[in-house]
C-alpha cells in the first residue's frame, strides 16, 4: 500500500469509532475519521462470529488486496476502519472489491 499504513492500536480504532462516521452495505460497514497526516490508514476487523481463523484471515487479505489495487482512487488524509460482516463469508474477491467501492463512495472519498 503506497498511500497507507495500517492502523494496529486498539486506541486508535476506538477513536475512529466513537468519532467517525459510520456506513455499511450487505458485506461491510466502513468508518471513516478525518486524520492530520497525508497518508490513510486502514484498519480491518472481522468478528469471530464470522468463521474460524482460516476465514477470517482470507476475508481480511480479501479487503485488503481490494484496498491496495483501488488505494490510488481514495482521497488521501482518513483513517478507515472496515468491518466484514457475517453475510461477506461466502462472497469472492469481485463482491468484496465492489461492496468496498461502494463504501468509498458513499462517504465521498472514492474519486
């Protein structure tokens, strides 16, 4: 990710998620806070509801390659945290790439 980093710190989740903005689609819910620096940071979440490790891993490497090939359309200066819900665990790169598109482009941050 040229434009990004990740975002680790449970800190820094809970602040993106008591002070940011909230939308979701079938597949994820996308949080998006305003940060100072000119870089993004990403930060994936998927709940233990979703499936055993070996899903929630393939489903976090989903939403990030989707992220890193689409990374140069968003707006540069936020932190993203993406959360996958229950109903993404079935779904292929195609359907997550596009759920996050969407995202990107109801918080108008997809150019």
């Amino acid at each position: 990710m040229v434009f990004s980093e990740s975002l680790k710190k449970n800190r820094d989740f809970q602040t993106v998620y008591k002070k940011g903005i909230s939308l979701a689609n079938s597949y994820l819910v996308m949080y998006v806070l305003k940060n100072e620096t000119q870089r993004n940071r990403l930060g994936i979440s998927v709940s233990k509801k979703v499936g055993n490790s070996v899903v929630r891993h393939h489903l976090t490497r989903l939403v990030r390659e989707s992220y890193r090939l689409s990374e140069e359309h968003f707006q540069r200066g936020y932190d993203i945290v993406v959360i996958v819900r229950t109903s993404a665990k079935e779904k292929n790169y195609h359907e997550i790439e596009s759920a996050l598109i969407h995202l990107g482009k109801l918080h108008k941050i997809y150019i």
